[in-house]
C-alpha cells in the first residue's frame, strides 16, 4: 500500500461524505411536508425520517474519525522506512475502534443537521397549525408581506441565498459558501470571525453555530417560481 493510495481513498470518503449529507437534507425536506399535513401517519412517517437522519450522522461521524485517524497515522508514517507501511493498517483499525466506542447518543443529537432536522421539522409544524387556524386569504396576504420583507440576500454575497445557514446565536442567516470561506479565513489569519450583519455583536461566528434553515431555503424557491411565472 502506497500514501498515495490513501490519500485517495480518503478523497472517496470525502465525496461520499458529501452525498450523505445531500441525503439528510432530502430527508429532513420529507419530514417537513408530512409535518404540514400532521396526522398519526404523518407522525410515523416523521419518527421514520428521524432514525434515518441519526443513522446518517453516525456514519459522517465515522467518516470523519476515520479520515482524522488515518491522517495521523499516516503522518506519522516515515517515507524513507518502506517497513513501517505493514502495521498502517493495525494503527488505524486499534484508534478507530477506541475512538468509536466513546461515540455517544448525545453526540449525535448535536450534529448539525440533526439539529436542523429537530428545528425545521418544528417550524413547518407549527406553521401547519397556524395556517389551520387562519383566514386563507388573510395568511396570504401575511405571507406575501413576509416574504416582501424578509432579505433574502446574503450579507456576505450581496445576492440571494442558494442555502441559508441561520446563526443560532444572533439568528442571522448566510449563505453556506460564503459564511464557510470567511470562517476559514479567519481561522488561518488566527482571527475570530464577526457576524457579517450590520450592527450584530455576535463577534464569534463558529461553524458549530450554523444549521441548515430549509424552510427558509423553500421560501427563496418559491419567491423564485413566483417571479418566473410572472415574466
């Protein structure tokens, strides 16, 4: 087995990675419509759709132990002595096993789309009962309103939002790319990364902050739709 070899089978995972947490996302996008039409079904359905989103964040957690754990190893790994190559595969099989046994419940409750599983799934709920409540015309015209008011513009970009991430902390939103790139830069200039918006205190924008907020994703969609159908 060669570096280069694992390097390139750590790129897989990466791109793996990618597609499961597409698949959460499409997961958490079904729960909210079974929650916008609540009923016992609808409420199965939705216990269904969050044991799939824990399984889904029990293996991008694994992917990620084992990514950090052969990058340790194999840095570790001498180029000059060939030898040390043989026991890699011990190495990394010894700490992964370590490293998942102390993978806890709670662990997985805070990743970040099971989170924003939790919160979104919530809010389409209760919206669902309050559109149940209200005057049909009267909840368009609020939504109108609403979305007339609502910026959906990222701070960062100064163009609409593709996927809002709301800040759990000063609960503004950016768009993913963007908030990601200057969290990075940041870091690599040993800087805290200040919350974009005018006038926010939040001078403290970590990553672990951040949730996906696909309800307001499905807003800008639909403002988007509106306005083609009116050209």
């Amino acid at each position: 087995m060669s570096l280069s070899a694992v390097h390139g089978t750590l790129s897989s995972l990466k791109s793996c990675q990618a597609d499961i947490g597409t698949g959460m996302d499409i997961v958490t996008d079904v729960a909210m419509d079974l929650a916008e039409a609540p009923d016992e079904e609808a409420d199965q359905g939705i216990k269904k759709m969050e044991a799939m989103i824990l399984e889904c964040a029990k293996l991008d957690r694994e992917i990620n132990y084992f990514v950090d754990i052969v990058q340790q190893v194999t840095s570790e790994v001498n180029t000059q002595q060939p030898e040390a190559m043989f026991g890699l595969s011990d190495k990394v099989k010894e700490r992964f096993t370590e490293r998942i046994s102390k993978l806890s419940d709670g662990e997985l409750q805070n990743h970040q789309k099971v989170v924003a599983f939790k919160e979104n799934v919530k809010n389409s709920f209760n919206q669902a009962k309050q559109e149940s409540v209200e005057n049909p015309e009267q909840l368009d015209e609020d939504i109108a309103v609403t979305q007339s008011q609502v910026n959906f513009s990222c701070p960062l970009t100064q163009v609409v939002m593709v996927n809002p991430m709301k800040n759990k902390k000063c609960n503004h939103h950016y768009d993913e790319a963007a908030i990601l790139g200057l969290i990075k830069t940041k870091q690599s200039q040993k800087k805290n990364c200040r919350c974009p918006v005018v006038g926010c205190g939040n001078t403290d924008v970590r990553q672990s902050d951040l949730i996906p907020d696909q309800i307001l994703r499905r807003r800008i969609q639909s403002q988007k739709r509106h306005g083609s159908n009116r050209t």
